[in-house]
C-alpha cells in the first residue's frame, strides 16, 4: 500500500521539470556581444562535465534560416567545453544559438543566446523553439528513478536485516525481497530504454531509435544502468540463500563478504552517474555517496523487513533479532550523519544558500524529515529496550480438582451402600425421565457438595496481557512511523538529487570571461519602467575590468529577449569605501549597442555601477549592481 501511495504522489508530482546540474559557466562569443568579424567556431563552458548530442548547437542567422553545422566536439579535450567549427562566409547581423548538452550527472542541459557580427541587426531576432524536455519522457524517467531508488533500499536492507540480524523466520522476507529485485530491475530497463530520449528531450518513442540507444551505451550513465542490469542477475544467484536460515549458517563469512560486494557495487552504478562524479573532492564524494546510500537502504529496508517480521511471522521475533537490528540502525544513523554533514558542505558551499537557494530549501525539508525520523526511531529504540528486558511469562500448571466420589441415591427399605451401584430402574414412575439429559433441569440436589456445582468446575477467569505483548505492539507502530516518514525522506533526497547544488550556481553565477578579452567581466542588470513592454535587461562589458584605463560595451534587451534600441543610456561607478565618483563612463551610441574606450576606474575595491535607461521623454529607470575590481 505504501509503495502504491508513492507512486502516486509521484505522477502527481513529476509535471515540473528536473533541473540540471551543469551550469553555463560562459559562452565564446559572449551572449549579446558584438564581434568585427564572424567567430570561427562557437564555444561553451561549463562548471562541470558535459556530454554531447548529435546535435547539441542549433545556429540560426539573421534571417532565422538555420546554419549548417559539423559535429559538435570538446575544445581542446576539456571535457567541461563544448565546441562546434561556423561555416565561412558569415554575413553580418545578429544570430541565435539554441544549445543542450548533458551533465556529468546524466542531466541535460539546455539554454539559447545571442550575439551579433559587425552590428546587431535592426529588428529583435526570432527567439528558437525552446528545446525543453518532453513531459511524458520526464515524467516516465522521473518515476523510474524514484521506483530504483526505492527499490535499492528494499532489496539491500532485506537483505542485510536477514544476513545480519538473523531472524528465526525468514518467511516473510520472500515478498520485498522478490519486490524490490523486480521493481529495480523493471526500474533500470525503463530509463536505459528512455536514456536517448529524455537527453534529446523527445517522446518515448524515439526509444526505438537504435542509433540514440547506441550512444547511450557508450555514455556513462548508460554504462553504470548496464552494470547494474549484470550485477542483479548475480544477486538473483544469492536470493534463495536468504530465505533459507541454515544455508545462512553454513557458511556465514562467505555470503556476508558476497552480499557486502554487491551491495557495495550496486550503489556505485548511482555514484559513478549522479552528483559524487562531477565537482570538487569527485573520490571522496563517490566513497560518501556509497556509504550514504548503503546506510539508508540498512536502515528504512531493515525497518520495512522488521515490520513485516514482526505482522506475518509464525512465531513473533525473538528480543536478540530487534535488538541486532537496533544497533544496526544505530551504525546506519551514525554514517548518515557524517556523510550527510559532508555532502551538504560539498553542495551548499555557503550558509547563506540554505536559505536562498532551490537545492538549500529542499536540504532544509530533507533535514526536518531525518529529524522526524529520527525522533520516531528513538521512540522504537525505547519499546525495543523494554521488549528485550520483559521477563517471559512463566507456565503455571493447570489444577484439576480431585475426583469426588459419585452419590448414589438410597433405596427406602434398603440399607445403605457405599458405591453400591442400584442398576436399572426397570419400572420407571409416571412422569419421569428415564434418559435424562444435558438438557434437563432436575430439582437440585439438597445434599449436594457446593464446592463442587454440578455442572463441574468454574473456568479460571482469562489471565491479563503479558507486558511484552503490550511492548510488541507499540514496537509495531513506531515501525510503521518510520517506514513512512522514510519514503518521504526518499521522495525528498530524489528531488534533491534533480537540483542543482548551489555550490555549483555559486560557480555559474561568478563573473563570466569573455573570450579574446582576457579577465573582462560581464554584468546584467534588470530594469522595469513599470509600463507596458517597460521591462528588459542591460548587458555589460567592462573590459578588462582592472584597475585603470577600461572598455565598456552596453546592450538593451527587451521582455522578449531580442535588443531594443534606447534613445539614452547612461552608465556611472562609484567607490563609496574610498568616497570615490560617481564617474560617468560617457557612453555613445554605436547603432544598436552603447560603448566606450577611455573609462578610467583608478582604484580596487567593491564598485556600484549604475546604470540609467530612458525608453522614451517620460519613461526612464536608474537601477545598481555591484562589481569587484580588481588589480
């Protein structure tokens, strides 16, 4: 029933789309730039590695008519670098690329921008066909990666409650056992089948495509599903060992070293393919990521295993097994909270991102459902306390009341004889019954004993509950509390999984270089006159951004994205630690862009630029952004 709860929560959920990892760290020729002659190629760089696609670049010239292109391919062998060759001949005007790539951990990326030769054309180009994703395609590889990760902790916290805490009956471990194998290996065809699918961002049924099926072979999220495709056929060798006790105790060593290695080799196909691989720190990220994810399936599979030893088996599980199990969970919550702790540092980068950032936010939930987890498996640790220290009832001997000699009615005229037996009454009176019965009601006996009734003893009144039983139950409970709040804590870790560390958004957001000007940085600033079509973005280079003599190249976007020509726009930078301007950079307008070369900025320091966009006589707006200058 709870899985069945799961996957509905996640259809519901799954319409928004996943984020990808990689961000665009900058773009050679830089997004709005101007350049005198046409690029000989075109080149992105990212904060981390990217895969590319047959047709990663989409170039579309001023007219909106796309650009032939060869085979996109990593500049210089940089694997965090995509790079395509332009054709010659390039005509001046304004043209668009629509880009999508890969991240190292197996998220695609995708993005568009603009940049123009010798001038930006006259009128805003047509903005591409956005290349989202499909929302069948991640809806159905969304609710495969939920289902795998559900499926691990099943399958490996089963297993690892039967090898380790050694249950009596193993009988009701078959069903998650069988379930999570085949909901994992279901889990695992399903997204090698929509891996072309969901990075091209088309239906599901370009699955059949054989050429996209053949590179997702050769990628390496296609060759971690692959390896954990042969490793479940290995591990359904091991399956029928767990089920049954004394092939367990047999030869305990050999399938705890068995059991351990795959374990261990079945959480690196999601290490070698999600966050651990891309970033800082990538072996001691893996080794965290196995560890982290090796602890949570001990833990909420060995809960779900306990629950269920504790509902279906024959004879209810001994004190030793919950307490195996207790010191278990202990070890899985001790290496959660040390890989946890590390792995937040390695994503959030700041403190200040657990609170202003997606990936932060949804670490905080993630963080308050372990809490509440926690607090319900202190709870479980308690009734397993009391459980493993309730005394057994003791057996008390039945008591059978002593035979009591049977009253034989006296004959009138005849003497009395003890045990003497009268025999038949062959002459039966008027009225009476001769076969008396159950049923009968005769007149009472005067002379009967009242200690002894004459339907027999009473029944000993009903003994009261055993502590443990009572110990039993509630330990059933706080099972099933964890139970649930650890697939919320699942949901949520896989949600965190599809966002992107802030450490990573840091990195993107720090001040791009633009290519052929070296250290130039670029600075966007928003603005809203608070009319109708009053909203848009100015783009800034300031080049080389150094102390001293500098460049400055301004471009106006509109609220479509395409360049809007403005009849002024001034620039301003002052250093108010030093009491320093305002300096007017003096921009003129070069037809379509606002430029200068003699901006002379002559100290270091946190500068605010301001900058001022009149759109018409009465509509204008001043808006600030800081810049660091640097020596």
């Amino acid at each position: 029933m709870l899985l069945g709860t799961t996957l509905i929560l996640l259809l519901l959920g799954s319409a928004a789309p996943a984020t990808a990892h990689a961000a665009l760290r900058g773009t050679d020729p830089e997004d709005g730039s101007v350049v005198a002659s046409a690029p000989r190629h075109l080149t992105l760089t990212f904060t981390e590695s990217v895969g590319l696609l047959e047709d990663s670049f989409r170039v579309y010239d001023p007219t909106n008519h796309r650009v032939p292109l060869d085979e996109p391919q990593h500049a210089d062998g940089r694997s965090d670098t995509a790079r395509v060759a332009l054709p010659a001949g390039l005509g001046k005007g304004t043209y668009t690329v629509a880009w999508r790539v890969v991240s190292s951990d197996s998220h695609p990326v995708s993005g568009a921008f603009t940049f123009s030769v010798g001038a930006p054309s006259p009128t805003a180009p047509a903005v591409p066909e956005a290349r989202d994703e499909h929302p069948l395609t991640a809806s159905l590889h969304d609710i495969a990666r939920h289902l795998s990760y559900i499926a691990a902790a099943l399958l490996i916290g089963t297993a690892a409650f039967a090898a380790l805490c050694r249950p009596p009956d193993t009988t009701p471990l078959r069903t998650p056992l069988l379930t999570g194998w085949w909901a994992l290996l279901v889990a695992t065809l399903v997204l090698l089948a929509l891996r072309a699918p969901y990075e091209s961002g088309t239906s599901p049924a370009t699955a059949l495509d054989l050429s996209g099926f053949a590179r997702t072979l050769t990628g390496r999220p296609g060759l971690a599903l692959l390896a954990r495709l042969a490793l479940l056929l290995v591990t359904a060798t091991l399956l029928p060992r767990l089920l049954r006790r004394e092939a367990l105790d047999r030869r305990p060593g050999a399938h705890l070293a068995a059991g351990a290695a795959l374990s261990v080799a079945l959480a690196l196909t999601w290490a070698a393919a999600e966050h651990a691989s891309a970033g800082i720190q990538v072996p001691a990220a893996m080794t965290s990521s196995v560890l982290h994810l090796l602890a949570t399936a001990c833990w909420l599979g060995g809960l779900a295993a306990l629950l269920l030893t504790l509902h279906r088996a024959k004879t209810p599980p001994p004190p030793a097994t919950v307490n195996r199990f207790s010191r278990l969970a202990l070890a899985s919550v001790t290496v959660l909270a040390v890989t946890g702790v590390y792995q937040s540092w390695r994503g959030l980068g700041s403190w200040e991102a657990l609170t202003e950032t997606s990936y932060g936010r949804t670490l905080t939930v993630k963080l308050l459902a372990v809490a509440a987890l926690l607090l319900a498996a202190a709870f479980s640790r308690g009734w397993t306390t009391r459980l493993a220290t309730a005394k057994a009832p003791e057996t008390v001997p039945e008591v059978v009341p002593d035979a009591v000699p049977e009253r034989v009615p006296e004959r009138v005229g005849a003497p009395a004889t003890q045990n003497q037996d009268p025999g038949p009454n062959p002459d039966p009176s008027p009225g009476s019954n001769p076969n008396p019965t159950p049923d009968s009601n005769p007149d009472p006996d005067p002379d009967a004993d009242p200690a002894f009734p004459a339907d027999g003893p009473h029944p000993a009144p009903p003994e009261a509950p055993h502590p443990a039983d009572r110990y039993r139950r509630a330990l059933r409970a706080s099972v099933l509390a964890e139970v649930t709040i650890g697939i919320l804590v699942l949901l949520v870790t896989t949600v965190l999984t599809g966002t992107v560390p802030a450490r990573a958004q840091a990195d993107a957001a720090r001040t791009p270089q633009v290519a052929g000007l070296p250290g130039a940085s670029v600075a966007t600033i928003p603005f809203d006159v608070g009319t109708p079509g009053g909203r848009g973005r100015v783009q800034i280079t300031l080049d080389p951004g150094r102390v001293g003599e500098n460049g400055v190249q301004a471009v106006v976007f509109g609220a479509d994205g395409g360049l809007v020509a403005v009849p002024e726009l001034r620039l301003t930078f002052t250093l108010t630690a030093k009491d320093v301007g305002p300096i007017d950079a003096e921009l003129t307008d070069r037809g379509g862009y606002w430029a200068t070369s003699d901006l002379t900025l002559p100290l270091e320091g946190s500068w605010t630029m301001k900058a001022t966009v009149r759109l018409s006589d009465l509509d204008q707006v001043t808006e600030s952004r800081r810049i660091r200058v640097a020596r």
